[in-house]
C-alpha cells in the first residue's frame, strides 16, 4: 500500500526534466496495471506548431525520467485535461483551443487503445475552457467561455453522445468544472462567481455563489475547482489574485478564504500574489485527527501560481512552499497512489517532479 | 532563415497583419476580404478563417482599426471608395464580417487611410486624390459607424491658401505611433502630386486648445519641397529625446529627427540626419520594427532593404533581402 | 585592430554571425514568376513577416492551380547552426537568473556605497559575485546530450571521449578567464592552457589541431604492432606535449615496446630512458596553485619557489640530455624521439613550431616552456602576433577573432567580436564579464551616448537581446528582465512589447497583465483589458467583456454596453429570456460603482424577482415588496425614461391590488407625474416608444387613477 511505503529520503526531492516544449497540461494517470505508473504530457511544438498528447513511464527511480510510450498528434492545442478509470482501463478526456474533444481509452500497457472525438464547433464556440471526467468515467462535463455547459456520455457501443445542459449565450463565462457526484456539478467563472448544478433539476444552475465578499477592491476569475469525495457540499476554488478558498453549500454567502492579497486579513497567510492556476485537496496532508475534525474545516489543498509558487495552504495555517521558480507553475498533479509525488509542467519547458519526505 | 506563414488566395493584391501579428487581412482584385487566423494561441500555422465579398472592384490597400475598438479593418478600393468592416456576432448570428460604414467616392479618390488613437477618441485621416485630406472622429467607441467629420484641409506650409485642381496619384499618411496619455494626436502625411506645394512630408498635430490641426514640420530641405513623397513612416520612440521619421522620394530615403520642444511659431525643429538610396525607383513600403532602430523597405527593385544606424550615428544598409523561388 | 574593420563591429542589430554592409539574403517563398509586389509588416521582436504576390496570370485567373502569394518570416540576427533553437531557450531561461541576481546585487552595492560616501563605486570583492554569475551562466551551454563516461579504464584509450563542447562555452570560459576571475590573474598562462585542452578540438574543424592528430592515431594504435616504430607515434606525443597535455603524453609512452615483459629484459637502457623521460614529465613544475586530481605537473603558488623549481627541473632536462645512455639506446625511433621532447622542454622554438599546428597550440607551448612568466596583456599580445606570423591561418574562427581582440585590450573590439560571432544572448551578458574588468570599459560601456538617443553600449545591447526575446511566443516574458534593468529606454519598449501581446486566450492575457503589475504599468495593463473588454464583447461573450472592461476602469465604454443593454432589456422586458441576464447582472453586480448605469439593470432584476414571487404565491407582503421597488427604481435617477412605461405597465397588478391599494396617495401621485413627464416627453423627435400594446399608457394612467382614489379615501 502507498501508505506503508517508505519514503525514500528524509528531504523534499525536486527533479527538473527539460522537454524543449511547451507544456499544456500534466496528469499522473491512476495506476491500473503493474509497477510502472504513468505521466500524460498536453504539449505544444513552437517551431513545427503542433500539438500532441503524450504518455511516458515514470519509473521510481532517482533521479526520475520521463520515457516516452505514446504519442499522439492533435489538430489544436490541449485547453484541459481530465483523466479516470473506466472498467479498470484509464480514460483520458482532452479539450483543444480550437473546441475539439478527444477522449482516449488506454490499454494495460499504456498503448491507446481507441480514440473518440467530438469535432469543433458542435459542443462549443470556440475553446472548451474545461473539461471534467466523472471518476467512474461515463460523462465528461465541458464549460467553455461561449456559456454553454455540455455533458458528453461515453457509452457502451464505444460511443460518444452529448447533450447541452445550459446555455448562456456568452452572457456568463465558464472557466473551470469539476464532478461532485455522479449528477452534481460545480462550475466556476468570472468575478470569482461558482455556481452549483444538479442534473435533476434542469433550467440552469441550482446555486450561485457571487464573490462579492469583503469589500474586495478588484475582481477575478476562477481557474480550477475541487471537490472532495467526502466533503462534497464544499467546492474548493483557486483564481485571481493568489486567491483560494471554499464555497460551503450549507452557508451559501460565507466564502471560507485559504489564500488571497485581495483582502487584509489573509494576506499574510497567501503563500503567492498573482494567478493560481490549479487547486487540488492534498490527500498527503494529514491533520492528525482527521476522523475528529469539525467537517466545516477545509482540508488542506496544494496549488500552484504563475509567480512560479507550489505550495499547501491550510485553514488557520502558515501555507507549506513546496517549489520557488523563477516562472510560472502552470499545472500539477498528485500521484493518488503515492501522493507524497507530485508532477508539475513549469512555463520554461520543463516538467519538474517532487518527491515529499 | 525563412518560414512560411500563410499561402494566400489567387489575386491577392494587398495584406495587413492587426496590431500583434495574429491576423492576417488581405484583399483581392475581385474584391474579396480574406482573413487569417491561428487556431490557437503561440501558433505560427494560419488558415483562412473568412472570405467576404467587399466591392465589385479590385481591393488596393487593407488597413487595420486599432484594436481598442474591435478587429475591424479598412478597405480602399481601386474605385476609391472607403468601406470599413468589423467581425462581429450580433443579433444570435454567428461571428462574421459585417460592413459598417461605407465612404463613397465622387470624383474623390480615398488614396490612403490611417487610424490614429487618440486619449478620448478614435481618429481616421483619409487622403484624397484632390490633395485634401479629411479627418473624422468616432463618436460611439462601440459603433464603428458613427463618424463625424472634424476637419478637412490641404497638405501645405502654409494653411490659408488653398490650391485648387490638385492631381495626386498617391498619398501615404503615419500617425505617431505613440499611445500615452498626455501625447497630443499627431501625424506626417506626403503626397505624389502634380501640386509641389502639397507634395512634400508635413507633420500634423492636433491643437487642443483651438479645435483645429496645425503643420508644425516640413521635412524637406530647400531644393527638394516639391519632390513627390512616395511614402513616409513614423518610428516608434521609446525613450529618444527626438522623434524619427523615414520619407521616401525619387531620391532616396530620407531619415528625419524631429525635436520635441516647439519654439515660439509652434514648429518643430527638423534635420535630416540621412538620405540613403537602394531601391532605385519607386519605395513601395517603409516599416519601424518596435524599438524604432531597424527601418524595413520594399520598393521597385523587388527588393527587401533592412536600414540601421551604427554606434556613430551614420546610417546604411544593414541587409537585403531577395525573394526566389 | 588586425582584420577588422569598423563596418562589420558597429553594427546595432547583428543579422547573421557574418553580417557585412548591404549582404543580400535569399529569401525562398516558392512560387512561380513573375512576382507582382512585396509588402513587408514587422512581427514581435525581430521578426520581419514579408508578404509576397505572385502577378496574376493575363487571362485565366485560377486555372494554373499556383497560389497567389506566400507570407514569410524571418528572424533577423538569431541564426546559429551550433545551437538548436530549444536549447537556445533553455540558455536564455537558465540566464535569467543569474542576471538579475546580478543586477540586484550591484543595486544593493550601488545603495551601500552612496551611503557610505565610499569613493569606490563597487564592493572590493564585486568581481566574486561576477564569478558566482559566470560559472552560473558557464554551466547553461554545455551540449545538451553528454556521453555516459565509461568504467573501464582502458589503456589503450589515450583520448577519452567526452561531450563536444561548444565556441559559446568555450568563448565565455576566455571572458571568464580575462575579465572575471581576478584571482587566475596570477597564473594566466596557466589558465589559457587548460582552456586549449578543454577546447583544441573547436579548432578541427578547419584545418588540423593537436587534438585532430590524436584523434587519428587514436584511431590507429590498436592496430599496430610495433609501436615506437611508428613515426607517427613520436610526432603525435611530442604534439601532445608541446601543448602540455602531460597525462596523455605519459599514457602514450607507457605504450612504449621497452615496457612489455617479455622485452624488458633486453631493452633495460632504452626503458630507463622513456621511463626517466616520462618521470621529469609528470614532475613539470607549474606556476599555478593547484591541479585537479590526476593531472600531472607539481604545483608552485609563488614565482620564486616556481623558478626554482622550474630552474631544477630544466637542469635535470639537460643533464639527461647530455647523458652516456643514449648511445646504449639501439632503437633509433626512440632515441630521437625521446631527445627531441627533451629539446620541446627546454624551449626550443623550432621543435615546438614543428609540433604545433594551429597558432593558439603554438602560443600555448610558448608559455609552457619558453616564457612561462609572461605576465601583462601587452606581451602577451605581442607574443599572440609572434605566434600569428609563425603559423597564418587561411580560414579565421570565430573564437580567434575573440582571442585577438581580448588580447589587444580593446573592449569595443571585444565586444563587436562577440555580437558578430555569437549574438545578442552573448553580447548582453558578456557586458557584465567586460565591466568587471576594468574601470576604463566600465565607463565605454555605460556612458550615454548622443548618436544612440542617450542610451549606453550597455542599454542598446539588452535592449537588442530583448527584441530577439521577444519574437518568440516563449521567450517574450523574459525581456521585461533585461528590459526593467535599462536606465532610459527599457520601459518605453516594455511598453510597447506588453501592448502587442495577444488578448484572445485569458491564460496569456493574465500572464501579461500580470507583468504589468510586477513592474507598476497600470495604464499599459488597463490598455490590454480594455481591448480583451471590446474584443469579447463584440465577439458574442458579453459576461466576459464586461468583466475585462470593468477591469480596466473604462467608465466610458461601459456606460455605452449600459446604453445597449438597455436597448435589449427594453425590447424583451417580458420575456423568459431575462433569466438568462442574470448571470450577467451578477457579474456586474459585484461592482456596481464601477459599472456605470448598469446599477439599473442590478435593480431592475430585484425589481422582476419580487414581480415574479408576487405571481406565485400572490400574498400581500410579497406585493408591497414590489412595489417598495418599483418606487425607488421610479425614483432612482439612474432609470431610464424609456423603461418608466414598461416598469408600470408590468406593475398593473400591484396597482390595481384586490385587498387594498398597495400605494399611499404620495406614492401615486409621484408616478403620475412620472406619466406626465413621459407624455411630454413623447412629443419629442428623438423619444423611443417602448414595445408595448397601445393602450399600455391609458390602462396604466386608469390603474394609477384609481389606486389614487381608493388610497386618498384609505388615508
């Protein structure tokens, strides 16, 4: 079990790895087979302007290394990237600038399997802004900032369908998506606004949170949401302005602020000052009693920011920097196998993995 | 060295790159506008993304609107008519190019255009082929079809008289590209006339106080005035205590420095700091590259000349660049 | 200066690594003749796209199936066959760094030393922190795939193969040596043959080097049998020796026949021989403080203990020289062979220009074994166009031109050399290296200059760096590093660089707005939002335009979407279709003051919502909410005339209500005047009729006509 296993050093292990392009995205994917475990890389070829989808193996190993098993090459860049396991097999959802949707099933040995698409122009237009995979990996929910929130199923004829749920017609925009349970969703977007969906209650959005709190002086937009399996009537929101922080359903107007220089108080706590471009909970984090803790205290949540800062935040804690870069952190993953690993895609080419103590 | 961009259509006559170098605009001899797009975002691959029919007539020159008032562009036609058009999604259509305003022609040729931004409001000079030059104001920063007329006058010294029956068979209009906020509006303008008292580059500048345009420079020496002036450009200045200025005649292409304090008339002081020849002929086109330190030229000779100054300050040909197959 | 004219050095914007005056370029874009026009339009940075039109064929104009023109772009001044374009990133990524570590240190030694009044502008030990930088920035050019070293040490492998290093390493490491590393100053020489041996092979390329003739024999050595019959075999060592390669040279001789075992025994003299030779090699004095393990040589700190030594070590030379042994050797090869590298050791120039090829090799030797104290660039210069005359060069590499210049002591030179062989990246950061050397090209290389507009050799050359930074979508948001540390004009292009980045995707835009902030440029930021603001908003995604509009504070193109929103609220005002503004409401909600006259739209939502529970649950309270906002909406001066008729005539019911009259007699009497207003209003040109069934105003006028009855009988 990953619990049991022993760390490897006593100290936090960082690896820098240059890919001599551009990185979109990065995703562990779940382990499913074996010992290897496995990396997807979104990438973007400057010179050639192409884009491809990249599986690699990431053996254990020190120092790691990336070695490439799959390659496959894309019409648009990689907007967002989702990843579950279906039937045991991992899925991969990926989104394009251009409005495309690939979704790859993979085999046991990492080797694609099938490719689905969804062309451009029919879920949305113009870029998808985010896709999530539910984690069994039957629908895939797609935002985009034309309005429209879109379901796509991926059913058992090995088929896509797809479905609008809500269009706004580009008078709101969609930024970031994320499952709560097999009919929930949240979505976030501008002006820090997330708003609540249950597949059940069609006609729009069943709760809006509006990010008017504390006299904020300017505003911002929602990057990425996470919702806990355990908590899911609390969405976890990082955007603007090195800001992070939760959205209790139970009480809808409070935002609980993790992180932020928008206002006063938390400033000191706000472990970066510009865009926070992922928030995930960090299952590493473990509050010593987890089993006791009040279920209006938020969990500890890792983020990364374009001021080229990973860290952990925490409610009422000082926030723990994992990474100081010179550039941007533009996306991570935590392995959920072995979760004190963690992948980030840094803006200057490279890929850089952390091994936690 | 060389990587290609973009494959244009059969008959293309004339393209514009917008204000970042993400579209591409280019007219055709049928009339049509194409425009060229990047799917996504850093990427050097562009497709056409549009094709619309403009005018029956050939397109001679697309000009960019500055980008604070939407992805619109100019389009002067070999009848010499204006029309501006706008990408736009209105009314539950999809996105597509839309007229917006059409600026006919009598017996008025429009022979050049150029959008200038001032701190309030969006300026359009448009030269003619009578030797007038007209400048318009937008009134609605949403509406590209509201344009009032501000002023109209003729490019010479000496703004009172007036010269009638002024044959002009090209005119080439810079505004200075300078975009701050206490910067007065301000433009060079030259023409290729049969007027020589038109035909040489003057720089324009918009008086606040009294609502009007004044000539504050000339930027011609003694014996050359009525050289017709193929084209003019005006350098970006980043920090220079002088403004640069580029204007092409039969003679070569002539660099300028423009001070920036006016004396008691209101004028500007010149110096002609260089007059390099290359083309031999005809200069079709003058472009600053960003930091305003490499001047880009095209001319009759098929030729792309790339001019710089050294560390002493004398100016000559850098490069040339040769098209082939 | 030798070989250099002020044309090919003074040239701002280097364009290729051989840039002369008016060089013509091809430049393919592979379409048929005849081409009708160019048109030329400057990208980002350095990048000139050139659009290029074929003329149209005379009669049928699309039936030859060719395109009508091509778009070309070329990067002017970036081309290096050396070094791929990805690794060119990773260099210009990894100096980041420990540039601006640089420049905040000398900020904070500048500051220190205006405080103390101390007269010396820099720390004593400045150039220290200019080593950290260099070694920093050394360590970026490696070649990026390094061979894996092998573990077995085999004999027979006298030049082990390492990674090919690159002119640009190689070019700093002289920098480094000359201008950074004030403590090598001592021991320069030293220094310099270390930096052949790293570097000798660069060097092969155009014409034969020591390192080429090892390369060759190395190529050779397992097929021979008899070794030190081979001629070759001599000639290759003395080569490696006359440069000081000791360890190879000692390896080489231990190949030496006379070492087998089964010869030992009848080759004992001529074995002593190789071996004493071999021996006095490996105990060469060095003036120098240390060598890495392995390497052969005794080191001396000091020029006495040096000489010394170095006078010893010669006496023991001649001494074997003149010893009754040779006669004992049979073996003719040996003999000379051996009496000849004694000859090279004791400095003489003929043996050491017979083994040298390229004139660094035979410079090198010269400091090795005839001038090992030349101390002072003059006669080192000197010695360099000794060397130069002795051994002319057909071909000039690019790293001599570098060696001559640094040698001449001229910074100008030096720097022109620099920018022609190795490019902005080179030029922007060896500046740093050139003012820590001396005062003299500190002051060459910071003073304003008139015919540059002001700015220093320094400034122009970071600002040239940033313009090559900046036609590459990945490496733009590092200019503003090199940009921010320019005194007078790395702003003004900051400026215009954030300007013409692109503002469709949010991601990027962020990331330039972004800088703006990290360096105060507010209006540059609100500038990029309002045109993000106009581009969404005409492009069908209002929320978002609004949003960037609202970001940049442009109050007045607000106050026009308001105008407009209106318009479409005004027309759909009893449509299901308004729950769709909400969301937009919401948005703009959040920060009413900013949104102009959208704080009416915010209203009139709260307004329609208490309209809508009145609907459905139809209770008395829920009805004088409406009408608590229907009166401050009617009242709010931010409402415009047109929607006053349509508010009312929406509000029918709630004045006309069943149980009692829901407004008091003031009330009623405010929305009547409000009435007459409009109707006088009506009769001008430019009134907008609300879309509404014509008897609208009487039936409202009625409704309000009795609501004021029964509320004047209720008081």
């Amino acid at each position: 079990m990953a619990t049991s296993k022993a760390p490897p050093s006593h100290s936090l292990q960082i690896h820098r790895l240059p890919q001599s392009q551009y990185i979109d995205a990065v995703r562990f994917l779940p382990a499913f087979s074996g010992l290897d475990r496995f990396a997807v890389l979104a990438l973007f070829d400057t010179h050639s302007s192409s884009p491809s989808l990249q599986i690699h193996s990431l053996p254990k190993s020190t120092p790691p290394s990336l070695n490439l098993q799959s390659s496959l090459s894309l019409s648009s860049r990689v907007s967002s990237l989702s990843l579950s396991l279906s039937a045991h097999k991992p899925l991969i959802a990926a989104s394009t600038f251009s409005g495309s949707l690939h979704i790859l099933l993979l085999d046991f040995d990492a080797s694609v399997q099938s490719e689905f698409s969804v062309p451009e122009k029919s879920l949305h237009v113009g870029a998808i802004s985010c896709v999530d995979l539910q984690e069994s990996g039957v629908e895939c929910v797609s935002v985009g900032e034309d309005g429209r929130v879109n379901l796509v199923a991926f059913g058992d004829g090995s088929r896509l369908s797809y479905r609008r749920v809500w269009d706004s017609d580009g008078l709101v925009s969609y930024t970031a998506a994320k499952w709560a349970s097999p009919t929930e969703f949240a979505t976030g977007g501008f002006g820090f606004g997330l708003q609540w969906w249950d597949l059940r209650k069609p006609g729009g959005p069943v709760s809006q949170f509006k990010g008017n709190w504390a006299q904020r002086t300017t505003s911002g937009i929602v990057h990425s949401i996470d919702i806990h399996p355990s908590r899911k009537h609390t969405c976890l929101a990082g955007g603007s302005l090195g800001t992070v922080f939760a959205w209790d359903l139970r009480w809808q107007q409070q935002p609980i602020i993790l992180s932020g220089v928008g206002t006063s108080e938390v400033a000191t706590h706000s472990p970066c000052e510009s865009e926070v471009w992922e928030v995930k909970y960090d299952p590493y984090m473990r509050t010593s009693n987890f089993g006791n803790m009040s279920s209006s205290r938020i969990l500890p949540a890792m983020l990364c920011s374009e001021d080229g800062i990973l860290a952990v935040v925490e409610q009422g804690e000082e926030p723990i920097e994992l990474l100081a870069e010179p550039c941007a952190i533009n996306s991570f993953d935590i392995d959920r196998q072995n979760p004190s690993d963690v992948i980030c895609s840094l803006e200057w080419e490279s890929i850089a993995i952390l091994s936690r103590p | 060295m060389e990587k290609s961009l973009v494959t244009l259509d059969n008959g293309t006559t004339c393209s514009s790159w917008n204000y970042n170098g993400e579209r591409l605009a280019t007219g055709s001899v049928d009339g049509t506008l194409a425009i060229f797009d990047s799917i996504d975002p850093a990427s050097s691959s562009f497709t056409c993304t549009s094709r619309s029919r403009v005018h029956e007539d050939s397109v001679v020159k697309v000009v960019w609107v500055p980008p604070e008032y939407g992805d619109a562009v100019g389009c002067i036609c070999a009848d010499g008519t204006l029309s501006l058009w706008e990408e736009v999604v209105e009314d539950a259509q999809p996105l597509q190019w839309k007229l917006c305003k059409s600026f006919g022609s009598n017996s008025n040729k429009v022979l050049d255009v150029q959008f200038g931004v001032s701190p309030t409001s969006l300026k359009m000079v448009s030269a003619y082929s009578d030797g007038h030059v007209k400048v318009y104001e937008l009134l609605d920063p949403l509406e590209l079809k509201s344009w009032q007329l501000q002023a109209e006058f003729q490019n010479a010294s000496d703004s009172v008289s007036t010269f009638g029956k002024a044959l002009c068979l090209s005119a080439s209009v810079s505004w200075n590209p300078q975009r701050g906020e206490s910067q007065q509006s301000s433009f060079v303008l030259g023409f290729h006339s049969d007027t020589p008292q038109l035909n040489s580059a003057k720089v324009w500048e918009f008086d606040q106080n009294h609502q009007r345009w004044l000539p504050v420079a000339e930027l011609a020496l003694h014996g050359d005035k009525g050289d017709q002036v193929f084209t003019v450009a005006w350098a970006p200045n980043i920090g220079r205590p002088y403004e640069v200025m580029a204007v092409a005649t039969h003679k070569g292409i002539a660099i300028w420095h423009l001070g920036l304090n006016p004396d008691i008339d209101g004028r500007l002081s010149v110096e002609r700091v260089a007059l390099l020849s290359g083309h031999d002929g005809e200069v079709w086109q003058m472009e600053w590259d960003m930091s305003g330190m490499t001047l880009a030229t095209t001319g009759g000779d098929g030729m792309v000349r790339l001019w710089q100054s050294n560390l002493n300050g004398v100016w000559h040909e850098q490069a040339a660049l040769e098209p082939t197959s | 200066m030798p070989g250099l004219t002020a044309d090919s050095g003074n040239a701002l914007v280097p364009l290729s690594p051989e840039a002369h005056v008016s060089v013509v370029y091809p430049l393919h874009h592979g379409l048929k003749p005849p081409i009708s026009r160019l048109s030329i339009s400057w990208s980002r940075g350095n990048a000139l796209r050139v659009s290029v039109f074929r003329e149209l064929p005379a009669e049928s104009s699309d039936s030859d199936g060719e395109a009508g023109g091509k778009v070309v772009q070329v990067k002017l001044g970036v081309a290096d066959g050396e070094v791929d374009d990805a690794q060119w990133r990773r260099i210009a990524y990894g100096s980041v760094s420990p540039f601006a570590l640089l420049q905040s240190r000398r900020n904070s030694v500048l500051a220190l030393s205006k405080m103390s009044m101390s007269s010396s502008p820099y720390h004593p030990d400045w150039w220290e922190y200019v080593m950290e930088y260099s070694k920093d920035i050394s360590s970026l050019l490696d070649n990026a795939k390094s061979l894996p070293n092998s573990m077995i040490d085999d004999p027979k492998t006298v030049l082990k193969k390492v990674e090919e290093p690159t002119c640009l390493k190689a070019a700093w490491g002289l920098l480094e040596i000359f201008y950074a590393d004030k403590e090598s100053q001592a021991w320069l020489p030293e220094r310099i043959v270390d930096w052949l041996a790293d570097y000798d092979v660069l060097f092969s390329g155009t014409q034969a080097t020591v390192h080429s003739k090892l390369v060759e024999f190395q190529k050779e050595i397992v097929r021979l049998q008899v070794i030190e019959d081979d001629p070759r075999y001599w000639e290759v060592i003395t080569s490696a020796l006359a440069v000081g390669w000791l360890e190879i040279v000692v390896k080489l001789l231990r190949l030496h026949g006379s070492y087998q075992l089964d010869q030992l025994s009848n080759r004992e003299t001529e074995n002593g021989l190789v071996e004493a030779v071999a021996i006095l090699i490996s105990k060469m004095p060095r003036m120098r403080p240390e060598l890495e393990a392995g390497r052969l040589g005794e080191c001396f700190k000091t020029k006495p203990d040096f000489i010394k030594a170095w006078e010893k070590w010669r006496a023991q030379i001649t001494k074997l020289d003149c010893s009754s042994f040779w006669v004992q050797c049979d073996h003719r090869q040996t003999r000379e062979g051996l009496r000849n590298m004694l000859q090279l050791m004791l400095g003489n120039t003929n043996n050491l220009c017979t083994s040298t090829c390229h004139w660094i090799e035979l410079y090198i030797s010269h400091f090795l074994y005839v001038r090992p104290f030349t101390v002072g660039l003059e006669s080192m210069h000197a010695l360099a166009q000794k060397c130069i005359q002795l051994k002319p060069i057909s071909s000039s590499h690019r790293l001599m031109g570098l060696i001559v210049g640094i040698l001449g002591e001229n910074t100008e030179v030096v720097l022109a050399e620099c920018s022609r062989a190795f490019g902005p990246w080179m030029v922007a950061h060896a500046i740093e290296l050139l003012t820590a050397g001396s005062d003299q090209a500190e002051i060459i290389l910071q003073e304003g200059r008139d015919n540059l507009g002001g700015i220093s050799i320094e400034e122009l050359h970071r600002l040239i760096y940033a313009q090559v930074l900046s036609s590459h979508a990945l490496t733009w948001q590092i200019a503003p590093i090199y940009l921010t540390s320019c005194m007078k004009q790395g702003m003004g292009l900051l400026e215009v660089l954030l300007y013409k980045q692109p503002v469709q995707d949010n991601q990027m835009l962020l990331k330039t707005t972004e800088i703006c902030r990290l360096y105060d440029l507010e209006s540059i930021s609100s500038s990029i939002m309002k045109i993000a603001g106009v581009y969404h908003w005409k492009h069908g995604r209002k929320g978002s335009g609004v949003f960037w509009l609202q970001q940049a504070r442009d109050e007045f193109r607000l106050n026009r979407i308001a105008q407009q929103l209106f318009d479409f609220v005004g027309r759909s005002i009893s449509d299901e279709s308004f729950k769709q503004w909400e969301g937009l409401i919401e948005l703009l909600g959040s920060e009413s003051k900013i949104a102009g006259g959208l704080d009416f739209l915010h209203k009139y939502r709260d307004f329609k919502k208490s309209l809508q529970q009145v609907q459905v649950g139809k209770t008395t309270d829920a009805a004088q909410q409406a009408v608590e906002s229907l009166i401050s909406l009617m009242r709010n001066p931010s409402t415009p005339q047109r929607f006053w008729l349509p508010l009312l005539h929406d509000s029918l019911k709630l004045l006309s209500w069943q149980e009692r009259p829901l407004l008091n007699a003031n009330q009623t009497n405010l929305l009547l005047n409000k009435l007459q207003e409009l109707s006088m209003a009506r009769l001008r040109p430019d009134f907008i009729e609300a879309n509404l069934p014509p008897q609208a105003l009487s039936s409202v006028r009625l409704a309000l006509a009795t609501n004021l009855g029964r509320a004047i009988l209720e008081e």
